[in-house]
C-alpha cells in the first residue's frame, strides 16, 4: 500500500512540474524581447520609428541621457507645440502654452507645471521624460524621470524642429508625414497669391512692447517669419541688413529704412493699456509709410502671431494668405 502511495505522488509531482514549464515557455515567448526594468512601453514601436530596445542613449550638451524609446507621458516647460506636433502625450507644460490658440484644444488634459518650472509639481505627475529650453532646475528634475536640455535655437527651421522632435519621441515617420502636410499647405498658399501679391513685394514683421521699443523680426522668431519667409517665400524689407540677426530694434527714425510693402505688427501689451499703440499710430512717421497709405499695414493677435511651433506655423499660413486676399478685394473697392 505504502508502495503504490509513493508512486501516485511522484505521478502528481511530474505532473505538476510539467505544467509549470509549459506555463514558463508561453511567458518566455510572449515576453521574450521586454526589458526587466524601467516603465512598461505599452504599444510596440513600429519597425521604421524605433528600435525594439525599450531605453536608448540620446547625446546632449549635458551627455548622454538614457531616454525611452517611445515616451508615454512627457513634461516640458516651453515645447509643447513641438511635442505635440509629432503626437506626443503632453502631460504637463509652462502656462502660456494654455494661451496658444493653435494647441489649447490638445493641451485640455494637460497640467500647468510653472514657469520656471515647478519640481514638486512634475513630481506628482511622474512623466517618463521630461524635455526643457531652460535648465535651472535640471539637475532636481533628472531625479525624477530622464530629462533633455534642448536650449532655445538648437533648431532653425520647421524641418528641423520636427525632426529634432520626431528623433527624441521615437516618432520619425509622423515628424514626415507633417512635413508633407507643411509643403502642401505652402505651395497651396502661394498658389493662391499669385496674381494678389506682386513677386517683388517685400513683407515685414514688427513689434512694438508696452515699453515703446519697435522691433523688426526675421524668419525664426516667431510674429509669422517661418509662414511669411519660409512657406510664402515672401521677401524681407532689410534684406544685406543684418538679416542673420533674428531681432533688431529699431527707433522710429530709422523704421522708414526698414518698412515694407506689407507690414505685420503685433503689440506686447498685458496689461492692454494701449498707450504705445495710439501713440504710435499718431505719429506722423507712421501714417507717412507707404504701407499705410496703401492699406497694406496689418495689426496682428499677439497670441496667434508670436508662436513658431510647428502646428502653430501650420496654421499662420491658412490666416496670412486670407487676410491677404481679403485686404486685396477690399482696397480693389
């Protein structure tokens, strides 16, 4: 009797270790290519946007920085249009992006994080990548999850932004497919110029601050320059004068020497005092432009026109060649 107990309870125990290594093979072959640390990475990448490796090394000004393949929560302070041009998940970013016409609807479940930013309040939110412009609190923001320094500048044009952005969230193919969309979007806007505005029509881009100072702006600054310049392929007024210079500010002497056939103005006002902007549209320097005896002097949305992110540039175009055309019929009266 003792015998045969034996035998039945070695019959339970190879049975039951056989089912365990059946159990071990399925997991070793659903599983068999996931990293045993870090954040889960919850869609596979596709073949052409990211390697299978779960973490990569991205080289900065700083060193190389471990970063995941395909982040799922991101937080920045004044990226988000870029981030989210290529579709990343925006979860927490610097105030005035709420501001910016272009993206407020995709930001609507995003966190304000300050600005500067604020540490504590990154914390609570537990991104898997952190991207910044500025690097005050670099070091304490490293602590929570990988974090890049990409200072302002680093990219000059709209193809390198989404390139820049596309390579840092695993999204290449999407940073393509906008740059697609941003040439058709181009070419369909200067078709639509033609025979509106004159091929040798030279287009400026100012502003003027709550403080009285008048600046003239150049392709990558924002105020429209990457639609203007870049997409339109309209001309500068000050073209052979310091065009490397992005801003130059200019007294209300020598704006003659800088003014346009179109001229664009946005007004840097918070508090909306409207002081600087009377006083300057009452000055016999700027009612004698040839822009404004033309009707061809725009005042420009602050909001809308002071942003250069990919999405927002997208959209600059649609809004400058409609006020174009409309400002076109309505001087044809």
């Amino acid at each position: 009797m003792l015998k045969k107990k034996s035998y039945l309870s070695l019959s339970v125990l190879i049975l039951m270790l056989s089912v365990l290594v059946s159990a071990c093979g399925g997991t070793n072959h659903t599983n068999g290519n996931a990293a045993t640390n870090g954040p889960k990475v919850t869609e596979a990448p596709a073949a052409t946007d990211a390697p299978a490796a779960q973490f990569r090394s991205y080289e900065t000004a700083k060193g190389a920085v471990e970063i995941p393949v395909k982040p799922l929560k991101i937080v920045t302070d004044y990226y988000g249009g870029e981030l989210l041009s290529v579709g990343a998940n925006v979860i927490g970013v610097e105030p005035s992006a709420f501001d910016n016409p272009f993206i407020k609807d995709l930001l609507k479940d995003a966190e304000d994080v300050g600005a500067p930013i604020n540490v504590e309040k990154v914390l609570e939110l537990q991104p898997d990548l952190i991207v910044v412009m500025y690097d005050e609190s670099y070091e304490a923001l490293s602590k929570i999850a990988p974090t890049l320094h990409i200072p302002y500048g680093t990219a000059t044009n709209v193809y390198e932004t989404l390139r820049l952005f596309g390579d840092i969230t695993g999204a290449k193919v999407k940073a393509e497919q906008f740059i697609v969309d941003f040439d058709k979007k181009a070419a369909e806007g200067r078709e639509k110029l033609k025979g509106i505005i004159d091929e040798n029509a030279t287009f400026g881009l100012y502003e003027l601050t709550d403080k009285g100072e008048l600046w003239i702006f150049g392709d990558n600054a924002g105020r429209g320059g990457q639609a203007v310049y870049n997409a339109l392929k309209m001309k500068m007024p000050h073209s052979g004068k310091s065009t490397e210079e992005q801003t130059i500010q200019l007294s209300l002497e020598v704006l003659p020497e800088y003014a346009a056939d179109y001229m664009f103005l946005t007004t840097y006002d918070p508090e909306k005092k409207g002081e600087e902007l009377t006083k300057l549209k009452s000055s016999a320097v700027w009612s004698g432009l040839k822009a404004s005896k033309n009707n061809t002097l725009f005042y420009n949305d602050y909001d809308t026109f002071y942003r250069y992110d990919p999405i927002a540039i997208l959209g600059q175009i649609d809004i400058i060649v409609d006020m174009l055309i409309e400002r076109s019929e309505e001087n044809k009266k």
